[in-house]
C-alpha cells in the first residue's frame, strides 16, 4: 500500500535555497509609484533585492488601510543587500518607472522618494534636481524623509503572483502564513518574472534558487515569456 504521507512527486517543494541563504545585512528604501502592484514585481525582479514590502506612507492620518488610505501614498519598501545593488541603481529604476511631472489623479498614487537614511536623503535630492533640469516643467515627484510605513493587507502583496496558483500554490504550501509569503525573497522574484521585469532565459539560472516544483517553474517561465518585453 503507497505511504498516504507521501506528496504527489511534482507538487511540493522545500524552503526555497534563496531564501534559506537570504543575506542578513540588508538596506532599506521605499518608493512610491502609483498603484503598488506594479512596482511590488518591478523592485522584486531586480539582482540584490532581497525582499519586497508594499504598503502605506507619507501621509498623517493614522493607521492607514487600503479602504481607508487617508492622505497616504501606496509605496513598496525594498529591502536590498547594498554590496549587490545601490541606492543610486534603485534611484535609476524609479525614475526610469514613471514620468515625473504627470501629477497623480489621487493622492494616493502620488510619485515619492522615501529615503530612510540621510544618506539617501541626500542621494534622493541630488537625483531629483539631475532629473528636474532635464525637463521644462516642475517635477510632481516628492520626496517624504523619516515617513512611517505601514504594511498592506496581505492580498495585496505579491499581487501579481498570487493571480497565478501554479506558481503561487507551491510556495504558499511553505509558507502557509501571510507574512511570511509576503516577506519570501522567492515570492519576490517570482513576482517580477509574472510582472515581465526579467528576462525569462534568466530562468535557466534562477530556477535552482527558486527551488520551485517542475511544473510551476515551467509555467513562470511560460508567463514570463508572454509578459517580458525586452
Ligand atoms: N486600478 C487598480 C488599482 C489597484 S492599486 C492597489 C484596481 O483597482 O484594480 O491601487
């Protein structure tokens, strides 16, 4: 008689590798970038970042929710390992993401730098006035210092991957725990390959460190294919 403890041979998978070897010493920078889905899967695709975090910032009303946002600003938190990528490369991609002097129709999807440190405070002025004197008309784009961020509900995060249970289901079987998905470096890159913000022949490489069952590798690798624009 088989082992009624035994898994189906391709659906389950262990921890994911990346995760197990996560680095520890990590720096922190949020954006916001209009609705966060988006920029959830964009942060999530990129070399060096370790973990993707979207939620609330930037405004004064208190604990902010996505039925009642108040005055806040619907953000990503990045948490990146700083010998892998810099704060200058993350200022690169959020610029590159959105036109800087379209003011947003809500508040909420407002374009903001939120720097964490002064350092960055001051890397984020200097890449604001770069980007302002190459355009006519005043920047929208603001930059909030020393902002508090509050997490987002947890069908929020990972958005774009959670719409995809051959990739998701797997990785939800190990972490069954909302926060714990949430903060998964695998969820997050699995994220940017749904979103098409990695090339999906990076996959050859990726896969071993995703850890993921075949047949879920392969359907990210057939969504990736469909959404990555090169
Ligand atoms: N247009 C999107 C915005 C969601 S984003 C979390 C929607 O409601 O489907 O603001």
């Amino acid at each position: 008689m088989p082992s009624s403890s035994t898994p189906p041979a391709d659906a389950s998978m262990d921890m994911p590798p990346m995760d197990r070897h996560a680095p520890a010493d990590l720096s922190h920078a949020a954006f916001g970038l209009g609705c966060f889905w988006g920029p959830d899967a964009l942060f999530g695709a990129q070399a060096g970042v370790v973990r993707t975090t979207v939620g609330y910032a930037g405004g004064g009303s208190p604990n902010p929710t996505y039925e009642d946002i108040g005055d806040h600003v619907e953000t990503v938190r990045v948490a990146y390992a700083p010998d892998q990528i810099s704060y200058a490369d993350l200022l690169d991609l959020f610029w590159a993401a959105h036109d800087p002097t379209r003011a947003p129709l809500k508040r909420q999807y407002q374009s903001a730098l939120f720097p964490a440190t002064p350092e960055q405070a001051e890397q984020a002025r200097a890449s604001r006035s770069d980007v302002a004197a190459r355009h006519d008309s005043a920047l929208s784009t603001e930059i909030i210092e020393a902002a508090a961020f509050t997490r987002a509900e947890p069908y929020h995060q990972k958005h774009k991957l959670r719409r995809h249970a051959a990739v998701a289901d797997p990785l939800r079987a190990v972490y069954p725990a909302d926060r714990a998905f949430a903060d998964s470096p695998a969820a997050a890159l699995a994220n940017g390959y749904v979103g098409g913000h990695r090339a999906p022949t990076r996959l050859t490489d990726d896969a071993a460190r995703l850890g993921l069952p075949t047949t879920a590798t392969e359907a990210l690798r057939t969504i990736a294919e469909d959404r990555h624009r090169a």
